[in-house]
C-alpha cells in the first residue's frame, strides 16, 4: 500500500476536468429549464387566445337569444345591432374576423345569410329574407384570429339552434 504524506495531497480534490464537467452539466440544466419556461408560456398564451375566442362566440350567441325572432333573421338588424361594435375581450386578438352564418333548420329552404366582421367593418356577404318565415335557424358563428404559436392561423366556431317562438313551442 502506497501512502503519502498529508502534504502531498490537494486541498479540495477536483480537478479542471471535473470542475468543467460539473459546469457543463449546470449548463444543460438551465438550457433545457429555459426551454420549458419558453413553452410553457406559450402555451399559456394560446390558452388565453382560446378563452377569449370563446368568450366572444358566447356573448355574441347570447345576444341572438335575447333578440326576437324578426331581429334575428333581419340582416340590417344584425348588421347594425350586434355586429356593430366589437365584443369584449376580442382586442387581445390578433388579426381577428367574425362570420356570423344563419341558415335554415329542418326545412327543405338551403338559403342562407351570412355576415362578417373584419376589423371594424362589418358587411353581408349572402342575404335570405325568407329566414323569417322559417321555424328555426342554425347559427353558425366562427372567429377566426392569429394566435400562438408562431403566429398561426386559428378558427373557434359554435353552433346553436334558434326556434321560432322559443324552445318550448
């Protein structure tokens, strides 16, 4: 057995090899910790473009169901009523347009109307007067926006049933 004097030995027992190591590791750590702290936050924001989008949809659907059934198959009303101002919470979206589509429910009719939102111009695209003579409508409104991540292209729809006379006739 060898054995040396204490002199001999080194005072903390790491070498450059070790101490570099011991860097590189602390290194990987923090790269891949800032990594998930970039994603997770990412996902954070498209969490809150999601909610805000279906935000929107709710509250513009509740404001057809408030409305009579001749403000809701009226386009100028629809135009000058509820696309009229943005709904609120839609401001933190980028890019966002609205497509409010009405057509006919459990009827032979194919005819629609369709409305968009595009900033802040609002105009018809399609028109069917004769939604007002129909029993009930399918509502299909979808909010289109750019969101997280790397800025893509993204589209939330609902869809209600609106009856004539309400849901209990």
């Amino acid at each position: 057995m060898y054995l040396r004097a204490p002199s001999d030995l080194s005072g903390d027992g790491t070498t450059l090899i070790e101490v570099v190591m011991a860097l590189g590791l602390v290194a990987i750590f923090l790269g891949s910790l800032f990594t998930m702290n970039s994603a997770s936050m990412q996902t954070i924001k498209m969490a809150r473009d999601t909610a805000a989008a279906s935000q929107v949809l709710q509250q513009r659907v509740e404001s057809l169901r408030i409305a009579n059934w001749h403000q809701v198959t009226d386009a100028d009303w629809l135009q000058a009523n509820v696309l009229n101002s943005a709904a609120p919470g839609i401001e933190g979206l980028k890019s966002f347009s609205e497509t409010l589509t009405l057509s006919p429910y459990d009827s032979t009719a194919v005819a629609t109307t369709q409305l968009t939102r595009t900033g802040n111009s609002v105009r018809t695209v399609v028109r069917n007067d004769a939604l007002l003579n129909e029993r009930a409508v399918k509502v299909v409104w979808s909010i289109s926006y750019v969101g997280s991540p790397n800025d893509r292209a993204t589209t939330r729809q609902t869809v209600a049933i609106l009856a004539k006379g309400g849901v209990a006739k």
